[in-house]
C-alpha cells in the first residue's frame, strides 16, 4: 500500500482555492515529483502532505494514521522523526557551521553532540561537503549549501523527505547535481521523495509525476 496518500484535498486562504479536489499517493522509496504552474497549489499540496498546514476537508493517511487524528504534539513529533525537508532558500542557520546544521535534528532529538556530529559528517562525505564541515553556509556556494541541506534531511533516516524547489536557486549543472546526489541518497535508504518543481529537466530525476493544476492534480504517465 501507499506510504503517504491524501483524497479530495480542499484548502482555501480566504478567496482564494488553493487546493480543490486534490489527490495524491506515494510508496516506500518512490520519488514523486508535483508539477504545475505557479500558484497552482503545489506548495500547499506539500505543506498539507507534510502536516504543516491542515486541509479543509479531505483526507491525508500516513503510514496507516489519518494525519487530522493526530495532536499538535504527536504531528510535530511525527514530522522530526519520519520526515525530512529541503526548501529553495534560507534553511541554514548562519551562526552554525556546516556540520552543526547537518547535525542540528539529531541534537533537537536528543543525541549527544559527538555522536551527532559523526552521524552528520557521514551524510556530509555522502553529499560530498565533508570538506566544508567548519565552514557557515554564508561561506559555501549556493549549490554546495543545498547538499549541506540535503545532508541535514537525511541525518535522521526520514522515511519521506519533502523538497520544494530543491534547485529553485541554482544554475542547471548545480541543480542536477543536487537532485543527483538527493535522489541517490534517497534511494540507498528507500525514502520516499516528494518534490515540487516546475521545471522538467529536475522532474525528470522522479519516478512519477503528479501535475497540479488550479489546486487540482492528476498522475501522469512518466513519457520516456
Ligand atoms: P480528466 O481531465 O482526465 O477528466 P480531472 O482533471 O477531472 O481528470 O481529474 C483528475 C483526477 O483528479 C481524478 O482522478 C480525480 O480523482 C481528481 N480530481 C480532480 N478534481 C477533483 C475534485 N473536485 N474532487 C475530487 N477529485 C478530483
Ligand atoms: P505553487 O506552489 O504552485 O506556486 P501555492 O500552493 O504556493 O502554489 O499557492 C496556491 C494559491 O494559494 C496561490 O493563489 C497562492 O497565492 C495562495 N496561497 C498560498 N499560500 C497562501 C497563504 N498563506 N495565504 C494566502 N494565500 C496563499
């Protein structure tokens, strides 16, 4: 069965629909890329998705719970634990370096500071950023900080990383770097992968597309 599968979805921010009548499902391991044209709701079909913003109405099942079950408490605990989150811009703290950030989850979750910073130089050689790990991110490039930022949504072992616009500020051979390396990743630990794009050539590295269109979405053959 599906992982993460969401029925009917409505989301409404005053006048405006952003979802309506949206659907959606992926399996273990399956990178899923959300396309469609800005302002057709993608980002609030990934906000929902990931229990950061509730839906009207529909439904949204993880892993076998309806998400609007859960409480506050057990939806923010249940999103530091499964999930996993790379944005566009901005994710970084800047006073921290590199390997902090990347070891920042596991430290919010608890592990000791050593342990954690093993675990996060590990990703780091993976992303193959271990060489900035004393560096701040206002000190690496663009594209070198989005695999620190990978690193840092995969430290936890999620079993869904959600990514919006992963590549949104990078140059094309940065960003296929960056969906190479994060897809690889993903796939050697069978995460799933939601991610929204507008662009194909970054679609291009899921295994599905999901098109978005006036807050309404439909699966798409891949066309290879
Ligand atoms: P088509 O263009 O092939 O007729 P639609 O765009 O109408 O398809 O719908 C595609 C998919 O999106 C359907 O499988 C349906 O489940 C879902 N969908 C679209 N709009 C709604 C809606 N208002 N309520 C529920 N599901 C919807
Ligand atoms: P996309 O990611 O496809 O660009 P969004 O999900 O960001 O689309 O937005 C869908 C629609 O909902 C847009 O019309 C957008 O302006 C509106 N919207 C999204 N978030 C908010 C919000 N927090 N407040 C008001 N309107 C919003």
């Amino acid at each position: 069965g599906s992982l993460l599968a969401a029925e009917n979805l409505r989301k409404t921010f005053g006048p405006t629909v952003a979802l309506d009548g949206a659907h959606f499902s992926i399996h273990p391991g399956e990178v899923v890329a959300v396309m469609g044209p800005s302002g057709s709701g993608k980002s609030t079909l990934l906000h929902c998705l990931a229990g950061i913003v509730p839906p009207d109405s529909g439904s949204i099942t993880y892993d076998g719970r309806e998400l609007s079950g859960l409480s506050d408490t057990a939806r923010s605990a249940l999103r530091r634990s499964d999930f996993g989150f790379v944005f566009q811009f901005g994710q970084l703290v800047p006073e921290l370096t590199c390997v902090e950030n990347v070891a920042l989850p596991l430290r919010l979750n608890g592990s000791p500071r050593k342990e954690a910073e093993r675990a996060a130089l590990t990703w780091m050689e993976r992303l193959e950023v271990d060489d900035l790990k004393g560096k701040r991110p206002g000190e690496v490039s663009g594209g070198q900080g989005q695999r620190v930022a990978v690193a840092r949504a995969l430290v936890t072992g999620p079993r869904v990383v959600f990514a919006d616009e992963p590549t949104g500020a990078l140059d094309s051979l940065n960003g296929e770097r960056v969906m190479e390396l994060l897809t690889d990743a993903a796939r050697s630990t069978n995460a799933a992968v939601v991610l929204v794009t507008h662009e194909a050539r970054v679609a291009a590295y899921s295994d599905r597309e999901i098109v978005v269109r006036d807050g309404r979405s439909r699966d798409m053959e891949r066309a290879i």
